[in-house]
C-alpha cells in the first residue's frame, strides 16, 4: 500500500488519516477537504471575551468500547489538561426535561421516579418496563423506532419521550427511523435476551473490545456522563491536524473539492477541480449523495443507493443572556413533535459546562436547534429562510417554554445544512448491500463516516479506525 486517498476533512477523514499515519505501511496518506477548514461539523466560536458557543456537537459520551476509543485518541494528542468532564452526579445530568402541554416536565430518574406517576406520563414508567418483560420478541428484520418502542413499551412513552428523543439526537422522526440502525444497542437486546431492560441488566452481545488509557479509565472512576474541551470540541479537529500536519507522512488539502472518481491500473485517478491525485485506495468519508456523483458509471448498482441516503438540515441558534434567566437548571429540554414541529430542543450550555461562560460577569448561554426533518415544512426552503427569521423563532421559543422576557445581548445563526444522515427503514440492507458490491467487484474503496453506521461523534472516529485497520491490520 503506497498512497491511500481520504476524501472529506471532517472528524472522520481526520481520524482515518491519524490511524493510517501510524502504520508503517502506508507511505503517503493525502487528505482531500472541500471546504477551507477541517472538522466538519465541530465547529466552535471562540469570542475575544473568552466565551465559547458550539455549532455543531457539544458534548461527547465516554460510555462503551467507542467512547474509550476517542478518548484514547484525546490522551495521544495531549488534550487530557483540556477536559471539561461532567459527572453523572451532575444537575445537568440529573434533570433533563420534555416540553409538554405548554409546560416544562422534569423527566423521571432513580427508583422513585420510575415507581410514581410523573406527568407529562399517565402512569408510572415501572408499568412499561413489566410490560417490556412480557412481551413478545419481535419477528421482523427491521422496525420503525416509533413501532419497536410501543410495542415493547407502551405508545404513551413512544409518543412523548422517544419522539422528543429522535428529535434531539437525529432532528429525525421516530414514525420513520429504524431501531436496528439508530438504537443497535436496543435491537439486539431484544433478539439475544427478549426484552430491551434484560438486554442491558445482562448485555446484548458481544461489541468491540477496546482496552481504556488512563483518561478513559478517569471516567470510570470519575463517572462522566459526558465531556467538552475547555476551548470547545473544535480543539479535537485542531489537534489532529496539527498532528497530521507534524506527522510528515499526510498531506493535507484544503478548498480541495473531489469532482470525479476514476478506476485506473494501480487504484484510482481521482480528479479535483485544479488537478488529478493519483491513488492506491480511497477511504471516503463524504456524505453519501457527494460521494453519489462522483463515482465512475461502473458503480451504477450503487450510485442510487448511496442517493438514497437522505439528510436533514438544522439551524442551530446560539443565544446568550445578562444574568440567570433559566428557571429550571438542568441539562435541557425537548421537545415532541405533537407540541411544536419546527422546534426540536433548547440545549442550557451554561449548567454543563459554565467554562465556556465569559469570565466577566455572570450571563447565561442557550442553543435553540430548529427544523431537522420538519425543516421544509415549517420554515421553507433552506436557501430561501432568513438568519433573522430563525432568530425570531428561537427567541420566541425561549420566551415561550423559559418565559424570558429579556432579549438576548449577542446571538449566532447558523443553518448546517444536510448535516444528520437519517437512517430509515431498511438501512441496514442498504449498507450491507453496498459494501457487498465493493467487495465482490474487489474494489479499493472504504467507506466511513455518519452516512453509515453511526451518526455519533464516538461513532465516526471509530469506523475511521475500523478502516484503516481493516486495510492494514492493527493500527492502535
């Protein structure tokens, strides 16, 4: 293996180039990135003043072999000063709350709260866990979220708790995801052990095994529930980067658009906008439609499964207030669809992580997420909407569910368009069949990234190495 091309920048290209570029195998890795800055979705605003507000995602999990994973990578970079870690003892935590009948509704945790009737719910949550028990496994190969969950739970708490759940993790509809794709964990719970609760009380499987560094064995001890990094988790894209860039092995292109992929005699000829790279393999971790039409017609079996991969587009409202104006604390809230279509959450980054507040005075930092699959629906045409229209959505909804009545002193629009592959019906199949015609045409091409199996921070860094190992062997 000479030179394998990775195409797309974000924290999953930059991953897979961190992992090939610590095998002596692989002589030259080029990374290939559309856009002027690499990082993808991590995107943070760092304000002279010292705030800092998240575009993209805000926290990261460290639970499971994929969590140990990224931050044994965070540990390798030196980042382990940096971390923002917030334990499960924590407010933020403890509370997080639904949005329903015009009202905020912690959400039931612990023993007690499991054994008592919490509205929004007409009964307690322990009666959905027996009827889990005592249902009947499935027999289909794939299922809607929304179908699994009331089956196996009860439609009250598929309606109200898992609607609002899609909402904030996919800004997805639950009547349309599938539970094998999105919740794997819940799926094979129910194949191996019946029911989803003895599935997690016993284990669902065997999963990748990843032995923790100290900072991921920290977390154990510490018990995090999530974690950022003091200047936002853009630093983690930074970081690689610059190890990327020091490294003297990976060549990094920006403003570097792939246009065409061609099939040559040694691997691929792969044909940007200035230029032509010439390579051995490619690891794409383009969104699936870009990397749609930019394959040769002889991947014309695929071409069209890759298109069926859709995207939702989100706009994502930073807003922060002089003063505490929250009236609850906690975590945040969501919201269901059945209560307010067009807005899917409001994220309280100042209870987590007050790090990112300015050190000067006391102010209060929120993120409105607006749209995902109701985005047409509610605000129109992505390339039509208003950066002020948004604004006014999100400050209306603040008012509306926090009751604030201040404006904000500073705010930050930004629409990430098609930036959370939805994973429908069937997805599995689609991938599966995918991957089965690159090898059965032995084709020099890997594919990683959120179009596929996972659309988690965790998820992506972990399929770039499951890449590159799978082309060179171990990599760690």
């Amino acid at each position: 293996m000479r030179t394998v091309a990775v195409l797309g920048g974000g924290i999953g290209g930059l991953a897979a180039s961190y992992y090939l570029s610590k095998s002596p195998q692989v002589t030259k890795v080029i990374l290939l990135e559309s856009s002027g800055r690499f990082g993808g979705w991590l995107w943070s605003t760092r304000r002279s003043d010292g705030a800092v507000f998240e575009h993209g995602p805000r926290g990261i999990r460290p639970a499971g072999a994929v969590g140990k994973n990224t931050l044994n990578m965070v540990e390798e970079l030196g980042l382990s000063g940096e971390i923002l870690p917030v334990t499960y003892s924590h407010v933020a935590s403890k509370n997080r709350f639904l949005y329903v009948n015009e009202q905020l509704h912690r959400m039931p945790s612990g023993p007690s709260g499991l054994l008592r009737t919490a509205p929004p719910f007409s009964r307690p949550l322990v009666l959905s866990g027996i009827r889990d028990i005592l249902s009947r496994r499935g027999k289909q190969e794939d299922e809607t979220i929304h179908s699994f969950v009331s089956r196996r739970l009860g439609g009250e708490l598929a309606d109200i708790a898992i609607d609002s759940l899609c909402r904030g993790v996919f800004a997805g509809d639950c009547r349309k995801l599938s539970v094998r794709s999105c919740f794997p964990v819940l799926y094979n719970a129910e194949q191996r052990r019946g029911s989803i609760i003895l599935g997690m009380l016993l284990g669902s499987g065997p999963g990748p095994v990843v032995p923790p560094g100290p900072l991921a064995q920290r977390s154990v001890t510490e018990s995090w529930a999530q974690w950022s990094l003091i200047r936002g988790l853009q630093s983690l894209p930074e970081s690689l980067t610059e190890f990327l860039q020091q490294s003297g092995r990976v060549q990094l292109h920006s403003e570097a658009a792939v246009t065409k992929i061609r099939p040559s005699e040694t691997g691929w000829k792969i044909d940007l906008e200035d230029g032509v790279v010439s390579a051995d393999h490619i690891i794409s971790a383009l969104p699936a439609k870009a990397l749609s039409s930019a394959l040769p017609p002889s991947c014309q079996p695929i071409i069209k499964q890759l298109q069926d991969i859709s995207t939702v587009t989100v706009a994502v409202v930073n807003l922060e207030y002089e003063g505490s104006i929250l009236p609850v604390t906690g975590f945040g809230h969501l919201v269901p669809s059945s209560e307010d279509r067009g807005l899917l959450g409001v994220v309280y980054d100042s209870v987590p992580f007050p790090e990112h507040n300015r050190p000067e005075g006391h102010t209060t930092r929120l993120t409105v997420m607006m749209g995902g699959a109701w985005f047409q629906e509610v605000f129109g045409d992505p390339e039509s909407v208003t950066e002020d229209d948004l604004l006014a959505r999100a400050t209306e909804g603040v008012q509306k569910h926090l009751g604030v009545t201040s404006a904000p002193s500073w705010s930050r629009v930004v629409l990430q368009r098609d930036c959370i592959p939805q994973y429908y019906l069937g997805h599995f199949q689609r991938v599966e069949s995918i991957r089965s015609f690159i090898k059965k045409n032995n084709l020099p091409l890997s594919l990683i990234g959120s179009s596929y199996d996972g659309v988690s921070v965790n998820d992506v860094i972990f399929g770039g190495r499951n890449a590159a190992e799978e082309l060179l062997g171990s990599v760690v």
